[in-house]
C-alpha cells in the first residue's frame, strides 16, 4: 500500500491497464489572534488590596474609583457571595447594581455605562495551552446568554462575550472565599 504525502499524486493501475491519477492538497484555516492575559487577581468587595473590576481589552484590574472613571472600560467585576460563591458578573447585572456594589458615589447604579457582558460556563474538558488562536473560543463563546456566572471553583472555565462583541475564555486558577477574598484567572480572548 503505498501512502502519499500531503500535496503527492496518487496513481492507480486497473486490470485493463486503465491508470487514473488523485491529488489530494489539504487547506486550513487558522483562528484570528487572541491576547492572553495570565494570573489576573480580583478581590472580592470588601478587598483592600485588589480591585473588583476588570477590561479584557487590555488585562486592566479597577478598584471602585478607578473602574467609575473606566466604565467603558470595564467588561466584568468580581464578587464572593453568602448563596452566590465566587461571582463574576457584569457591570449591567441586577445583583452587582442593587446587592453588592452599591457605594453612593462609585457603585454601578451610578454609572452611565455598564456593559452589558454575557457569560456561559464551559462544562467541557478543555486543554487550556492548547488554546492558541481563536477557533476553540468562538466555539464554546458564542452562546453565552448569562449577566452573571456564579458557584465558580478552582479549574472552571466561563465563556463570555463582551459589549463590543469580543469573545474570550476564562479560567479559575485560585479562589479565597469570603467578603475579602479574591480569585485568580487566566484569560483569552479575540483581539
């Protein structure tokens, strides 16, 4: 048996003497580039130390005042709740406004923008550093249809899409519970 490579020309001989040539080129297709952003810490709403707030645009980390002068900015924040567990949510998530982030000045009800991002949590297995393009992402990101993905744990990998239509994964590498705690991802996402 004879086995062509790639791009080789194939030919066959029937009884009759009868000789027809294949060739065979494979074309793919890669994924659009993604920027990766590693070990990003969140804190939780009563964090002194890390800011809630997150642009995936750029891998940015807000606190309250910062994020308030970064609405467009911010694509997502972070909470730990008492039935909620590890949050992450958007800026237009009825929770984050009325329960969690409501400081007078800064918190979300008194933003003008709140992007309205969507997450969907990945219930499949995924080899995250295989991940080097956008073709897994768009894959498992374009049903997202959530405001908010709630009960993370360490290993959970959340889809979301951005206000802008940017698609992107995320993945749990670290949770500290509580009010003051704080969780570490990894992101990719569509540049």
């Amino acid at each position: 048996v004879y086995e062509p490579k790639f791009g080789a020309v194939k030919s066959v001989t029937d009884a009759n003497g009868e000789t027809a040539a294949i060739s065979l080129n494979i074309t793919t297709t890669a994924g659009a580039a993604i920027n990766t952003f590693d070990q990003k810490i969140l804190g939780s709403y009563y964090n002194n130390t890390y800011g809630s707030f997150f642009g995936s645009a750029d891998g940015t980390v807000y606190k309250m005042v910062e994020a308030y002068n970064n609405q467009a900015k911010v694509d997502w924040c972070y909470y730990y709740g008492v039935s909620d567990g590890a949050t992450i949510a958007a800026p237009n998530d009825a929770t984050a406004i009325n329960d969690i982030f409501t400081n007078a000045t800064y918190g979300l009800s008194q933003w003008t923008t709140r992007n309205a991002t969507l997450f969907s949590l990945v219930t499949e297995s995924i080899l995250w550093d295989n991940i080097t393009d956008d073709a897994q992402i768009v894959a498992y990101a374009s049903s997202t249809a959530n405001t908010s993905t709630k009960q993370l744990t360490v290993g959970s990998v959340i889809a979301f899409k951005t206000a802008g239509g940017k698609l992107g994964l995320i993945r749990v590498t670290d949770i500290a519970t509580g009010s003051t705690g704080s969780i570490t991802y990894n992101v990719k996402v569509q540049q």
